[in-house]
C-alpha cells in the first residue's frame, strides 16, 4: 500500500499546481482586503478607548470584548448562513474580508490604544495649545509617534490575519485552503496537499514573522 507521500501524489499536486496557484492568490487578495478593514476598524476603536467621553471608551469596550471573546469560527459561520435569514445575500469573499477584518480588527484596536497611550500626555496637551481639536491631534501629534511602538504587534497580527483564512474552508471561500480540501477529497492525496499549503502558508508569513522580531530588537536597542 503506497505511503501519504507517495512520489505520484507529488507528481498529481505538480501536474494541478494551478488549483494551489488560483488558491494562494485568492488568500493573498482576502488578506490584504481583510487587514485594510481590520487597520481601519482597529485605529478608529483604538482611538475611542483613549477618549475621555465614556460613550466613546463603552463602544470601544463592547466591540474588543464581544470580538475577542466569540470565536472566529462562530463569526463567519453567522454572516455566511445567518445574515441570509435576514435579508443580506453576500457573496463568499465579502463574507471572508468581513469575517476576519472584523475580528482582526478588535485585537489592532487595543494595539492602537496601548500605543496611544504610550505617548506622553503632554503632547496632546501641547497640541491642544497649538489649536489641534482632539481627532487633529490624535491624527497628526500622537499617532506618527505611537506607530512605532505599535508596528511589531501590528505585524504579528497580519501573520495570524493569514493564517485565520484558511478557517473560510468550511464556507467554501475559495481560498488557499479550501482548494487543498476541495483537491485532497478527490484523490485522497492529503500528506502532500496539506505539505504544499503549508509552505504557501508559510511563504507568505514568515518574512512578516521576521520583519516583526526585528523591529522588537530595534526598539529595544533605542529604548
């Protein structure tokens, strides 16, 4: 009986690389459009938390707590079949960009707030006497600063924005990982399926994995 790794499993998954191909750039196209969101979402809660208005800090707190606290899983299966019983037709990917830019961005708006109120408060005082409003100064005082110490946990979380895709497999996302299932179920050939989605995997967060430790080591040689 031929092993997991039988050298015609290869020889089929090099034969059928562009259904990996078509995958790999569906995940890439979902990422990017999931952490667009996710950022987008997570500086403007992030900001709400260091507000002193406490309607603002409640938003905040009830968005990062109910994301955090409910699996992502239980997230994407809601919008992909509960939304429909609503009236809301979405197509697969729109579900994926939401589901995972949703969640990713409660984890970056505490990133955001930790940074922002890393920065001194001084220097908004001192934009306040320059004339800034609150969101003049977040924008153009406080949030240059805060971005440094804010890109290594920022990087973290698109390497675990990536990976969380794949969870789009049990909707049939279209993306890297569904067509490793969608192709394996056919053939029965797993052991290499799951070895090449795992290299794509890896290719792509890796070098973000990499750049990340490395911005930790500068700030921690400047600080």
């Amino acid at each position: 009986m031929p092993g997991p790794f039988a050298g015609f499993k290869w020889l089929a998954l090099v034969n059928d690389w562009s259904v990996f191909a078509e995958g790999f750039v569906q995940t890439i196209l979902l990422s990017a459009l999931g952490l667009t969101l996710a950022l987008g979402l997570g500086i403007f809660f992030g900001l709400l938390g260091t507000s002193h208005v406490k309607l603002f800090k409640l938003l905040n707190r009830v968005y990062v707590e109910f994301i955090q606290n409910t699996p992502l899983v239980i997230q994407i299966f809601f919008l992909y079949h509960g939304l429909p019983h609503l009236g809301i037709m979405l197509p697969v990917f729109v579900v994926g960009v939401l589901g995972v830019g949703v969640y990713h961005g409660a984890y970056i708006a505490e990133v955001i707030r930790a940074g922002v109120e890393s920065v001194p408060r001084g220097q908004l005082e001192a934009a306040y006497s320059q004339g800034f409003s609150y969101w003049g100064a977040m924008i153009h005082i406080v949030l240059p600063q805060a971005k440094r110490i804010s890109y290594p946990p920022l990087t973290n979380q698109a390497v675990n924005l990536i990976k969380n895709t794949s969870v789009l497999a049990m909707v049939a996302g279209g993306e890297l990982m569904y067509h490793a299932d969608s192709w394996s179920s056919n053939n029965l050939y797993y052991g290499p399926s799951y070895v090449a989605t795992g290299l794509l995997y890896l290719s792509l967060c890796f070098p973000l994995a990499t750049f990340a430790k490395r911005m930790e080591r500068k700030l921690e040689v400047s600080s």
